[in-house]
C-alpha cells in the first residue's frame, strides 16, 4: 500500500513539475486556466496506467481511473503551495541578474 501512495505521490509531483515549466517556457505565463487544467488531466490520465503497469500498484485495472484522479488533484494542490513558488523564486533571480 506505502508502494503505491510513494508512486502516486511522485507521479502527482512529476505532473505539477511539467506543467510549471510548460507554463512558463511555452506559454510564457500566460496560459489560461482551461489550458492547464486540460493539460494537467492529459498528463495525470497518461502517467497513471503508466504508474499502474510500471510499478504494479494496487487494485485491479479500474483502479487506474481513481489513481488518475489522485493524481490531478495532488498535482493540483503541489503546483500551488510547492513548486509554483520555487519557480517564481528561481525566474526572480534570474530576472535580477539581467
């Protein structure tokens, strides 16, 4: 059980690092909400079977739709309070030195 809430943790932390710097390299932070969120379902539904297959977590194949869904509204919640701010941080220094 640890095994798949370690993964899932990790996948949900993989997904909000990709679309941090989607964000900000390909959109240049100016991505609407719509795209993101899109984009955040897209890569949360991909990596869960993934996860599911690679690392044989739990649960039988159904379970992938609930692991995806983990996986969304974790990313969610890291991209706001974690990485978000440790990106921000990391342009604002790159913006002083300039």
């Amino acid at each position: 059980m640890w095994n798949t809430i370690a993964w899932l943790g990790v996948g949900s932390a993989v997904v909000a690092s990709l679309m941090e710097l989607i964000k900000f390299k390909v959109y240049d932070n100016k991505a609407t909400k719509v795209k993101m969120t899109l984009l955040g379902l897209l890569f949360s539904g991909v990596l869960s079977p993934v996860l599911y297959f690679g690392f044989t977590l739990l649960g039988t194949p159904v379970a992938m739709v609930l692991y995806w869904i983990i996986m969304f509204i974790v990313q969610k919640y890291l991209d706001m309070k974690a990485i978000r701010p440790i990106v921000k941080s990391i342009i604002q220094k790159k913006i002083e030195k300039l």
